[in-house]
C-alpha cells in the first residue's frame, strides 16, 4: 500500500491516494467519510460558522437586555472619564437640564462641551426629549462634560434597550479609560527631561 502511495504521489494522482484511503482504512463508526471532512475543513464553511455562532450570540445578549428603570419611572446610570464620575437620571420630558442643580448652559459655558453633553440625544433623535438630572464631581471641564456623555449613553440604553445600537456606533458607551501618565522622580514630567549639559 505504502509503495503504491508513493507512486501515487510523485505521479500527482491525489485523488487515487484519497480513493484508496476511503477503501483501506477501516471504517470507524461514527466518523463521515474522508471527502466530508476535507469539505468542512474548508475556510468560508469556517467563517461561515464563525459568523453564526457570532449572530446566536449576540441575539442571546440582545435577549437579555431588559428596560431598567426605579419606582418614579427614572433610568439612572453612572458616567465616568478621566477623574470624573457623573451620576445621571433621565425621565421623558421637554428636554430641561440640571447638573449640580444648575442649567447647562451655566455649567458649562463653551459650546463644545455642550455639545458633548447633547450628542447621546442627536445620535438617537431624542433631543428635547428627556428630563436630565445629574451631579459630577472631579476632573475638569473636559472630564465633566464626557463623564455626562457617558452617564447619558448609558442611561438612555436602559431606558430602552432598543437605542444601544446607534449609540454604541458613535462610541459613547465605552469608558474611555485615558488617564494622564503619572510624573516619575528625576524627570521634569511623565517622559520630559531636565536640560543636561555635558559641561
């Protein structure tokens, strides 16, 4: 057998080596034939199964996502970036505003980081749409006003569940976990290095 393999092979006759593997080896029970295995070894049936198993899954996740809110009728959720952390309670409303019992617009002076704070609701069409009642704590400017993006993407998932897809595309429920690098002893800053002179 193994000579006639041998002969099989440098003539190129792949298909009698597959032929007398089928008839020689013994049949296992249980096992399919030797062209079903090659068939399903093949790379776009893999993928293709990946993909599946990738859709049951999600669909699973998806399932499992319910609408969360407390006894007033309120979706409450928790924002953070850099060093500060926003909690957010949102209700249907005509779209009013607090944060550390404050309006927006004196919170939060310049237009962009306004319009951090609104960008859940534009990506999701809800603007005006909502009750808005936060408190942030830390950071500065910037770190407030995307921990209140945050807070809101996630707030409005649990509202309705039916809204996490858009918002996770633009990205705004991700904590966004960028810190600044700590200084290190003997260096100006994080990398930066005192000048040095040779002499």
């Amino acid at each position: 057998m193994l000579d006639n393999w041998g002969d099989m092979m440098e003539e190129g006759n792949f298909a009698g080596v597959l032929s007398m593997l089928e008839h020689r080896l013994p049949k296992i029970s249980g096992v399919p034939p030797l062209d079903e295995l090659i068939q399903r070894d093949s790379r776009e049936e893999r993928r293709e199964e990946r993909r599946r198993m990738e859709e049951a899954l999600q669909q699973e996740y998806a399932s499992r996502r319910v609408r969360s809110v407390d006894h007033l009728g309120r979706a409450y959720a928790t924002g953070m970036r850099k060093t500060s952390v926003a909690r957010v309670w949102i209700w249907p409303g005509p779209g009013s505003l607090s944060i550390n019992r404050r309006p927006l617009d004196m919170h939060f002076p310049q237009l962009e980081r306004r319009a951090d704070v609104l960008a859940p609701f534009e990506v999701t069409g809800l603007l005006g749409g909502f009750n808005v009642m936060a408190t942030v704590k830390g950071g500065g400017v910037t770190g407030q006003a995307q921990a209140l993006r945050h807070g809101i993407s996630c707030a409005l998932q649990k509202w309705d569940p039916e809204l996490r897809p858009p918002l996770k595309a633009a990205g705004f429920l991700t904590r966004d976990s960028r810190v600044v690098e700590r200084k290190k002893p003997g260096r100006a800053k994080a990398r930066k290095a005192f000048q040095w002179v040779k002499r």
